[in-house]
C-alpha cells in the first residue's frame, strides 16, 4: 500500500505504458491516468523520449480504474482479462481465487468494512479490497457470493496493515453495524433470553455461509454447537494453518456477540478443536444459557 509518491522514473514511466497496453486502455481515457493535456498525452503515448513528467499517481488512478493493487500491477502478478473487465465496468467479475465454491455472502463481511471506514477512512478500506483484487464497487450488492478463502484474505490482509490481534477481535463485535437494521437483525432484537437467541442462530445458519456444516441441539441450559469445515472444498485455504485459525477464532467470537443484538452481554463458549487435519476441521462450542435468565435492558443505541 503505497503512501508517498515521487515523480515517476524512467522505468516506472515504461512499465505504465506496458500495463496501458496490457489491459487495453483506450487513449481517450489515458488523460484521466496521468492528468496532461490531450495534446501532451499523445506526445507521451508516442514518443519514449518525450519530457513530460507523468503525475506519480498513475498507478493509483489506474487502481481505480481497474480495481486492483498498485503493487500488482506494477509488477505484472495480476489477471489481465479480469482488469480489463473491471475496466469495462464489470466491478462485480471476482479474482478466480475468490469464484470456486461460492458459499459464503458478501453480508457477513459488511460489518467489517463499516469498521474500517469509521475507523481509518474510505481509502484505506479501498486499498485493502484493492490489495486483494476486489472493487469496493462489490459492497454495493450484499448478496453477491463469495467463498471462504475471501474472508481468510481479508483478515491476513488487516493482520498485515496495522490490525492488532485485540482489533482484529472487535470486528466480531460489530456486526450489529450490517445486521441490526435486517428482518434477521430484528428477530435478535426480539428475543427474551438467551435460548430465544441461539435458538433464531439455529435457524438462520444459512443466511450467514453453507461453507460449514452445522448440528446444534439444546441440551438443558446448555446449547451446543458442532461445526465441520471440509478443506477439500476450500484448496485456497489447505496449507495455511494460520489463516484457518485466525478465521476460527474469528468465528468464535462472533457466535458470542449475537446475544448483543437482543440488548444481552456477549456470551463466550466454551470451545474445543476436535479435529485439525489437512481435510477437515471440527469444532465444537458450548454455550451455557443459564448465565443469564431473563432479557436485561438494552444495550444498543439506535
């Protein structure tokens, strides 16, 4: 993620008009990459040796353009046929590392982007979807599916901008800034204790993911969930322990914090890996309900 920008060198100049080239830039647009008159964009376009100095953010711009990171493009580690469809304002077209497996919806990651805007700013959400080949233009349909490996990416992305493990675990707690003002959200709200809680997340497993399989029971004041992810769906995500871990802890606290949305304090499981393998992980969390038997008064703040 690029900060400081100096007038472009001889070779950057060269590798901007290879990446032009490569994605199929029309010229009529090149003056909104490298800000010249029209009559100085042709000199430029033509001549190698023309003494223009080009705005040292083209690269940015062509960003913009394209939705994909400076750094990729810069280096060439990026998919021409998906630039040039951005470019072509196809700004839903995913990255193939994001299109097998669809499971999962662009929803449940709403909340986090909301963070990052609140809390660094537009632009530094829209480098981080940039960094990963994604348009922020992708947000404005929530619907949209995605697969798991996205989430993963997304979280190692923050992790290396910044992020700190205690931030990285607030984003589970935020996720009344998508899903509180949603049917789903309301069905929380509506809830008289905690059974009523979990028992709509029962149900609503599906509104989130179909990437995990789920079997929960309630069993006295207890409510047990059992979740099975099967890595041989998710290839991506095979070989990186880290990621997996960084999401399943990420998963786990965000199963505490819908009580939340019924004006409840977050109730943490207690958690057990049953299984880590290089196909499959298993975990199973209990929550214990009689932590809290009745509906306390509301936390939230409309």
């Amino acid at each position: 993620m690029k900060t400081k920008k100096t007038p472009q060198t001889t070779d950057e100049s060269k590798r901007l008009r290879e990446v032009i080239r490569e994605i199929g830039l029309p010229l009529r647009r090149l003056q909104d990459v490298i800000l010249l008159t029209p009559e100085e964009c042709l000199t430029w376009w033509s001549n190698k040796e023309a003494n223009h100095t080009v705005n040292p953010n083209a690269f940015s711009r062509l960003t913009e353009i394209v939705a994909i990171g400076e750094n990729h493009l810069y280096t060439g580690d990026y998919d021409r046929d998906l630039a040039r469809k951005r470019m072509m304002g196809d700004y839903l077209s995913l990255p193939h590392r994001y299109e097998d497996n669809q499971n999962s919806f662009l929803r449940t990651s709403a909340h986090i982007i909301r963070y990052i805007v609140l809390t660094r700013g537009q632009h530094f959400a829209d480098q981080i979807l940039y960094s990963l080949n994604v348009s922020p233009m992708l947000y404005d349909n929530l619907d949209v599916r995605i697969n798991l490996t996205y989430f993963a990416d997304l979280l190692e992305a923050l992790s290396k901008h910044g992020f700190q493990q205690e931030e990285l675990d607030t984003l589970a707690s935020v996720i009344f800034l998508s899903l509180q003002e949603t049917k789903l959200g309301q069905s929380f709200k509506e809830s008289e204790n905690l059974f009523d809680i979990y028992k709509t997340l029962a149900t609503n497993f599906d509104y989130f993911d179909s990437n995990f399989e789920y079997k929960s029971r309630f069993v006295g004041k207890k409510y047990i969930l059992k979740t099975t992810l099967p890595l041989t769906q998710h290839p991506e995500l095979k070989g990186s322990p880290q990621k997996i871990k960084r999401l399943m802890r990420y998963r786990r606290l965000l199963s505490a914090w819908f009580p939340y949305l019924g004006g409840m304090a977050p109730l943490f499981p207690k958690t057990e890996v049953v299984r880590f393998s290089d196909d499959v992980v298993e975990t199973q969390y209990v929550f214990d309900l009689k932590q809290h038997a009745m509906r306390p008064t509301k936390l939230l703040v409309v």
